[in-house]
C-alpha cells in the first residue's frame, strides 16, 4: 500500500526532473536511446521476450552442452571475476543488440503499434 504509492511518487518526481533537464540542456544525442526504446518499445519488448528462450538453446561447446547465455556470463566471469559484475555487463551487451536493432528500424521509421 503506502511504499508503492511512495515509489510512484519518487518515480513521478524523477521522470519531471529528468523531462525538465532534458527541456533545459535541449541536446539530442543524450536521450537518442531514449527517444529509440520509447518509439517503438513494444517491438523492443517483444525481441527482449524472444530472445531469452532463444539464448538457452543447447551449444555443443567442447564436447560439453552449453547455451549462448552461459558462454556469455561464463566469458565475462572469466575476463572479470566477479559473478554478479558479469552478469550486468551480459546484460549490458544484449540490451546493447537490442539497442542496435531498435535504432535500425528507428533510422528506417519502422514502428510496431497496436
């Protein structure tokens, strides 16, 4: 009850700092990604939700069954040591793909809507 109204509040007062900075500097290549997501955020949601089942599909690596998802945490474990580290630049580099692929069909105006 009271903390999700309070988070709403906090979240509301953010999202009117952030519009007002935003107004105020008047840049565009900060909110780009913004502008990307927001655009066509029902596609971007879409490819988020295909794309999990499709990175746990078995690999044969090495004579041992792995999926993309894993050799990636197990790459970036490896280069950085620190599991929970890993794990957010994984999530930083598939955010990224989706990101390329949300600005593509930006820059091409294609737009999924309901």
């Amino acid at each position: 009850g009271s903390f999700a109204l309070f988070s709403v509040g906090v979240s509301l007062v953010l999202l009117a700092v952030i519009d007002a900075v935003i107004r105020k500097i008047k840049t565009t290549a900060l909110v780009y990604p913004i502008h990307v997501f927001g655009a066509n955020a029902l596609l971007a949601f879409s490819v988020s939700t295909l794309i999990g089942p499709l990175m746990d599909i078995p690999l044969e690596t090495n004579n041992a069954a792995s999926s993309l998802r894993n050799s990636g945490f197990a790459f970036f474990k490896q280069l950085l040591g620190n599991p929970p580290l890993a794990s957010f630049c994984y999530s930083l580099v598939v955010t990224g793909l989706i990101f390329l692929l949300m600005s593509w069909c930006y820059q091409r105006r294609w737009f999924l809507r309901l």
